[in-house]
C-alpha cells in the first residue's frame, strides 16, 4: 500500500530551518523546506550546479540575487537557473514558510 503523507503535517516547532529530502534520484531531488524568519549568511551567495524550481507554498519571502530582490507570497514559483547567485533575504516572522523545491540537471 502506498503511504500517504501531507506537505503541512508534522511541522517542527524548533525556528530553525529545516531541509527535509522527499525523493532522491540520480538526477532530481525534491525538498521541503520550512523556515521561521530565517535568512542566509551575511555575505554568502548560494551558486549551485543544478537547476532549482521553487514554489512557495505558505508564508512568503524575499530572494536576492546579484542584480535583484524577487519578493514572493503563497502559491508564487520561479527557476533558478543553475550558477544563478542568489540568497534567502527573509522569510515570514509571523507564520512558518513552506517551500518546496525541485533541483535537477540538465545535460
């Protein structure tokens, strides 16, 4: 029988950040994201080898990158083409952010 589970179940109370790896192949990894107000580093810039799609599924966020802010709310999406800098500038204080995010590659 398959098991059956929600994206909005069993979310931790802790406000730290948490990545949690929902599928895994060699060549796409989905994740929930949950955030509490949390941002990245001061000064650091994710640059990473695959492409990212991200949907905003509660809460809302900013991400930065080099050349502008992207603000989104619930129900907002955007790729983010691999090599692509980009960072977390904020994330909600008054509700838990859910993201979730598809990395791939392409060949």
């Amino acid at each position: 029988m398959n098991k059956i589970e929600n994206i909005f179940s069993n979310l931790p109370k802790s406000t730290d950040e948490v990545i949690e790896i929902l599928v895994r192949s060699p060549n796409v990894r989905i994740e929930r994201i949950i955030s509490s107000g949390n941002t990245s580093p001061d000064s650091f810039w994710y640059d990473q080898n695959e492409n990212e799609w991200v949907i905003l599924l509660k809460g809302s966020a900013k991400i930065e990158f080099e050349d502008e802010m992207v603000h989104l709310k619930s129900g907002d999406y955007l790729l983010i083409p691999s090599h692509k800098k980009h960072r977390v500038a904020e994330t909600s204080r008054t509700e838990k952010t859910i993201w979730l995010a598809i990395f791939y590659q392409t060949k």
